[in-house]
C-alpha cells in the first residue's frame, strides 16, 4: 500500500458523470478519464468497490412523476445501472485492470450476482468490483445502495465522486456566494437539506460511522489524494 489512508472504500459515481458533457447516454471519454483514476489506485492496492447509478439513461423517480408504476420505473432504472456498470467494466478491463459486475438480481449471462463473501473475496484479490442494480428492491435509490454495500464490504468510506468538488450551502451553479463546506455533519446534512445523498442514505452511514468524502470526479488525481488522506472536497463525519 502506497501509504494510503484507507485500504478498502467504495466510490459512488452518478450516472450522470458517465454522460460527460452530454444530457443523456455514455460517453466513452468520460469513462475513459475517470476509470484511468479508478485503474491507478487499484493499481497503488486500494480496494474498490464502485456504484453506479443509472440517471444518464433512465431515472426511476423522474418516470414515475409522470404517472409511471414506481416500482416497475425503479426496476427500469435498476437496468440502466448494469448498463453503466458493463461499461465502465470495458474501460477498466482495457486497462488492464481486473474487475468482477455483481448484480442484486440474477443475469447470469452478463454477471456474477451479487453474494457478499464472493465480493469480499474478488476485492482481496485486488478486483474492482461493481456493484450494479442498486439494493434489488424498488423505491431504494443508488445512494442506499452504496450505503448498504459499503457497510457489507466492510468499507472504511465512501467517496461520492461528482462535478462539483464538495459540498456547499447551496448550488454554486446557481447562486456566485455559495459557500463550499471542508466538513460537515451527517446531521447538518439532513437538517439543511444539503442534498450529499437521500436521507436514507445519509441516515445508514451516520448510524453506522461510515464517513462520505465529496469531491469533483473530473479533476485529475483527487480520487489518488483523497485516498492519502489529503483535503480535497468535503467530509462528512460524526453527528
């Protein structure tokens, strides 16, 4: 271990971030960027786990506000995640990075579905394992996703890699006196509505100390830096 602060954690990305600069689909620069990242760590011994959402493709919640059945557009969007997940598989194995797709429902033909010791294993082996299709279960999002996966892989944290490079009292897309946070707690996080992930999400890893480093995904050698215990982005922790 190249002096890492954590040896095993699991990285959130959104589906978005797999669109680039697009509003919809995935872009194989994006991907490239950010899995050359991904390739680099697990290369220095820092196990992975990743999850991925499927907004770039279909989201669940947004089809369900225009009168579709919710669970029948959460198992849509559970689909779009394999897809994102089949992807960023291809650009991690071109780089000659080992990695496994687990699925919380069975697709035997494309992945392994997901057992917990199975995945424990793959990442003692120094695989990047992706965990696709959220929970399994309807009206969860990705983000309880990666919340339950990090607790079950026994991961030290979990970073949420995103555009932005933290956490801020309001969107700085939006508003030029935004004020970015260094850290936070899980409370202040609910409490302000600071949209770091859902409550439920939010709620599982302050229950269970599990902190959550926000950063921007895109600029080159933060997922490295936050890794060594560097301050890149925004910590949330305690509380």
């Amino acid at each position: 271990m190249d002096k890492m602060k954590y040896s095993r954690v699991l990285i959130k990305l959104s589906g978005e971030a797999l669109a680039g600069d697009k509003s919809f689909g995935i872009d194989p620069e994006a991907i490239g960027q950010f899995g050359r990242e991904i390739a680099d760590v697990a290369a220095s011994g820092l196990q992975l786990a990743l999850v991925i959402g499927g907004g770039n493709i279909f989201r669940g919640m947004a089809a369900s506000a225009k009168g579709m059945e919710r669970a029948q557009a959460d198992y849509m969007g559970m689909l779009a995640t394999v897809m994102n997940a089949l992807a960023v598989q291809d650009a991690l194995e071109k780089l000659d990075c080992q990695t496994r797709v687990m699925t919380a429902f069975r697709m035997s033909e494309v992945a392994e579905p997901y057992i917990r010791r199975r995945a424990i294993r793959h990442l003692e082996k120094g695989r990047v394992v992706i965990c696709a299709a959220g929970t399994g279960n309807p009206y969860f999002t990705t983000d309880s996703a990666a919340t339950l996966r990090a607790m079950e892989l026994k991961c030290e944290a979990i970073f949420k890699a995103t555009k932005v490079d933290g956490v801020y009292d309001k969107d700085p897309a939006k508003f030029g006196d935004a004020t970015k946070y260094a850290d936070v707690t899980f409370s202040e996080v609910l409490q302000k509505r600071l949209g770091v992930m859902d409550s439920t999400a939010i709620s599982m890893a302050r229950d269970n100390e599990l902190p959550i480093v926000v950063f921007n995904l895109f600029k080159e050698g933060n997922i490295r830096r936050v890794a060594h215990g560097e301050t890149v982005g925004t910590i949330v922790q305690g509380g």
